[in-house]
C-alpha cells in the first residue's frame, strides 16, 4: 500500500512538473533572450548569426540580443550558456568551432553533448583555400608540387591549433600527403598571407569575403562537395582530386540541455521561419552561406557526426590536447 502511495504521489508530481512547464513555455518570453556568441564581432559565426537571429527577433516580436563573450577558443562563452538557468532566455551560437574544445582540451567546464541541446542550423559555407599572390600558386596542383619538391618548406596560417581553419588544412595535408609547417595565429593570420609571409590558408568564406576584393589574394579552391555561388570559378577539392579532404564550416544554435522541448521547438521554428525570408537569404548568400533546413533530429545527428569526425581527424593528424 505504502508502495503504491509513493508511486501515485511521484506520478502527481510528474505531471504537475509538465503542466507547470507547459505553462512557462506558453508565458515565453518573458524578458530579452541573451544569445552569446563565443567568439569576436566580426568572426564567421557571429557574421552569420546576427543575420538570422536579427529575423528570428523580428517574427517573435520580443528583443533576442547577440552578447560576444570571446576567450579561450569559445570556451567562456559555451561555458556561461551550459550553466545558465535553462529556461529559454539564454541561448548559444554553436558552430564547426566547438568540436575544437574536444580536440584540443581533456577537461572543459562542460561537454558539448551532455550539457547542450541542438536547436537549428543557420547555414552552410565552404571553406576558402587562398594563396598569397607572392606565391605564384594559381591552382591546388601548384601548391602542392611545390610542398613535395620542397618537404617542410611551405607554410599555412590558421586561426589558432585546433580551429576550424586548422583542421580544413589538416585534412587536405593528410589527402594530399604533402608536409607542410603549421603556423598558428590569434589573429591576423590572413594579413600574414596577403603580405606574402605565409604560403595558403584555409578559412571561412564568410571571413574571406572582404579580403578577396583586394586583389592580394589568389583563390586556389573550395571545401565543399559542390562549388560555391560567390566563386563559381573556384574547384572544389574534389575536383582537384582530393574528396577525403572536403570540409564546411556551419553556424547553427543551441541552448541548455535542459531547456524545455516546447521553447526549444520554438526557436526552432523561429529560425526556420527566419531562413525562408528573402532578407535572410540575401543576406546570408552575400557572405557566401547556403542556408540549410533541418529538423531538430536531423540537426543533432548533423552535429554529432561532426564532432565525431573531428575527433578522428584530430587523432589522425595527431593533434594533441594541450591539457
């Protein structure tokens, strides 16, 4: 009898727990919605993310608000959101960029599964392969008969080990089967290759685009399966031989693990919303980001398989943690 007590009294609370939720859901929002961005005004992601979560606000009619929180590779921002209160008023920019946490640290102040749930991918974009003028490197052949007549000769800038511009290098490095140095930068990387300092880099093309018109740098090719709308002229790497070494950058968001499934879906439809809008896509193909529709499962078996293959690729190109 006692047993049975205890069980109707759990279930009582269970379901008074859900209408209660139910009930915060529908009250939603109830003050601005805090979206951290993780990383610099300016980057790719936050680019990306001001466009779309700009319309999101809009279609709610309530203040949705970016925060740049940069530091540590995105770690202070991802970190803020995974031990926010999860009520749906604190929201993160996810993109390519948080697989770096696990490739490049053994303890993080929180796991990119466990304490995050995906809500909607913004778009897609390839990553730019570019060459200094100074290099006379015109095509990816050029490039890399050049690194293997001359092993350990060339160099390539990224935006820090682990990044995401690290990585797209690594892949074509390990496709390629070329030795070339690695040189890491926190900032002016591309600088360095537009001056001829630095041989290629691979970054972002919504991070390149405003470089491109300078004339200092030379488009050797693009990471995605498909060429890009803004650089029709541009080969794909596969096209050069290379399908192992594709990669994209992706900019979506996410929210506390815990945040009730009724707000989660609805930021979701909000950005679904958001993406279908001429002002949005406009927006987005001026950078060169191919918005992409997915569910909400179909987005967290996306972002799962892609911290999968960048934990492999860090293991393969023996990426070490550096604590």
């Amino acid at each position: 009898m006692m047993r049975i007590s205890a069980l109707h009294g759990a279930v009582t609370i269970a379901l008074l727990t859900a209408v209660i939720s139910m009930a915060d859901a529908q009250q939603w929002p109830t003050r601005p919605i805090r979206v951290i961005s993780p990383f610099p005004a300016g980057s790719a992601s936050d680019t990306t993310s001001r466009v779309v979560v700009d319309q999101m606000s809009q279609l709610l009619g309530r203040p949705m608000v970016i925060e740049t929180r940069p530091g540590a590779g995105g770690r202070l921002g991802f970190a803020e959101v995974a031990k926010a209160e999860p009520d749906g008023h604190t929201v993160v920019t996810s993109s390519s960029s948080m697989a770096s946490g696990l490739v490049l640290h053994k303890n993080l102040p929180y796991d990119p599964v466990r304490d995050f749930v995906p809500v909607a991918l913004f778009g897609i974009q390839p990553n730019v392969l570019v060459a200094s003028r100074e290099s006379g490197f015109h095509t990816i052949p050029d490039l890399v008969v050049a690194a293997k007549a001359k092993p350990a000769s060339l160099t390539f800038a990224s935006a820090g080990i682990g990044s995401t511009s690290h990585l797209a290098a690594e892949r074509f490095r390990l496709a390629a089967n070329i030795d070339v140095r690695h040189i890491p930068f926190r900032e002016g990387g591309l600088t360095e290759v537009m001056a001829g300092r630095i041989d290629f880099y691979f970054l972002p093309l919504a991070a390149a685009a405003s470089a491109l018109s300078t004339g200092k740098l030379t488009v050797l090719g693009v990471s995605t399966p498909k060429r890009a709308a803004l650089l029709p002229n541009a080969p794909t790497l596969a096209d050069a031989g290379y399908p192992t070494a594709e990669s994209s950058f992706w900019v979506g968001l996410s929210a506390p693990a815990k945040a009730p499934r009724e707000i989660v879906s609805r930021l979701h439809g909000l950005a679904e919303d958001a993406l279908q809008t001429s002002a949005v896509k406009d927006s987005l193909a001026q950078v060169g980001v191919e918005p992409h529709l997915m569910s909400m499962e179909q987005f967290g078996k996306f972002f799962y398989e892609d911290l999968a293959a960048t934990v492999q690729l860090a293991r393969d190109a023996h990426i070490e943690p550096a604590d």
